[in-house]
C-alpha cells in the first residue's frame, strides 16, 4: 500500500511525521508522501523540514517518506507560481486541494491546477470533461479518496477519468491514525466508487511507479 497525500502536525494533522510513518508501517504502507496544507504564509517553512525529516525516516529503511505539500484554499491564479515555488524548494510531491464538494473551494481552482506543475488533484468533486482529458494529457493523477466527505464523489471521478483516460490513485488523506485504511479497506473503497479489478490494480501500480520515480 502506497499513500500519496497524508498530514502532519506541519498543518491539521494529529501526529508528528516520524510517528505517522510509523502508524503508516504498521498497518501495512510501504510508502507515503506527508503533504501538509500550505499557501504562501507556511510553504517555505513546511517544506524543508519535510525534506529533512522523510530523509531519516526514510534512510531507516522500514517505509519510504516522499517530503510533498498540498496546495490548499490558494487562489487559482497564484497555484502555478506557489507549485513552481514549492518544486524548487524540493518538494518531491505537488498536490492540489480540489473542488471537493465539502468545502467552499474556489471555482477555477481543478482547471488552475491542471495548468499547473503538480502531481496529483485530490478529491477533484464535480470535474468537467474538459478537466478530466487536461489531467490525462498532462499526466496529472486524479485522486480516489478515502476520507469522509471528499468521497462523496468517487464515483463521479472514477467515471471521468474511465471516460477521458486519466491516471488514478488512492489516498487516505490521512489527519490521524483512524485515516490509514490499510489494503481490505482501500479495496472495498476503491470497489464502492465502482472501478473494475484490471482498473483498481492499475490504480495502485500508478502510486508505485510514482514513488520509484520521484526515489530515482
């Protein structure tokens, strides 16, 4: 199991890095990205004590911790600039809060950040068909969610992304230890948003192959 989108207590997470990893290993994760929520007044400061951090962690050789942040609530003309901003800092992985249907995110913000140099778009909500083929053309991974509320439309984005040919991966967005699923539960999540058995396999080896990347 792979968690490309999980919190620390950087921003709203419960637990500090070297203990989300552990609490990740143990329920089975051989990889994470720790992508704590930023915009302009916290990025320089999350990022380069990540990068020191997922190093030791990773360095122990029990899970690989990718040092990554999640653009969030930012204005959609500033996401390109703080996503450059943030790749150049070192952040391994660029994520981007979506228009998730459970928080008033900005309109503009999915297709800002398809535009954008970033990684995934996490729980994208309603994404349009324009969107959704931006995302497959760029290589941008839409986000199968599974935490309460931003799952609401997994169906909806497992369908689009079936229909245009985007990239899909799973994440816990994990705040706390009750956020990691672990495989059973990730299966039957990913099963609910109704992807086929070829397309759940697919969906976990894209988390791979970006983690074997992005550790190259």
């Amino acid at each position: 199991m792979i968690d490309l989108h999980t919190h620390s207590i950087f921003s709203d997470g419960e637990l500090i890095p070297a203990e989300l990893a552990r609490r990740a290993y143990v329920t089975g994760y051989e990889a994470i990205a720790i992508t704590d929520h930023a915009d302009h007044s916290n990025y320089d400061f999350i990022i380069p004590r990540l990068i020191k951090v997922c190093l030791q962690i990773t360095q122990k050789g029990r899970i690989t911790a990718l040092p990554g942040i999640e653009l969030t609530h930012v204005d959609p003309r500033d996401i390109a600039d703080l996503a450059k901003e943030a790749r150049e800092l070192g952040a391994r992985i660029i994520v981007v809060h979506g228009e998730t249907l459970v928080e008033p995110v900005s309109p503009g913000t999915n297709m800002a950040a398809l535009q954008a140099d970033i990684d995934i778009l996490a729980h994208p909500g309603l994404i349009t068909e324009e969107e959704a083929r931006l995302a497959a053309e760029r290589g941008i991974y839409l986000e199968i969610t599974t935490r309460k509320g931003h799952s609401l439309s997994n169906g909806y984005v497992a369908g689009m992304a079936r229909q245009c040919k985007a990239k899909l991966v799973l994440d816990n967005d994990a705040h706390s230890p009750a956020d990691l699923v672990g495989l059973d539960m990730a299966m039957k999540i990913a099963r609910g948003a109704g992807l086929t058995a070829e397309e759940i396999v697919a969906m976990f080896a894209n988390s791979q192959s970006f983690v074997k990347r992005a550790c190259a």
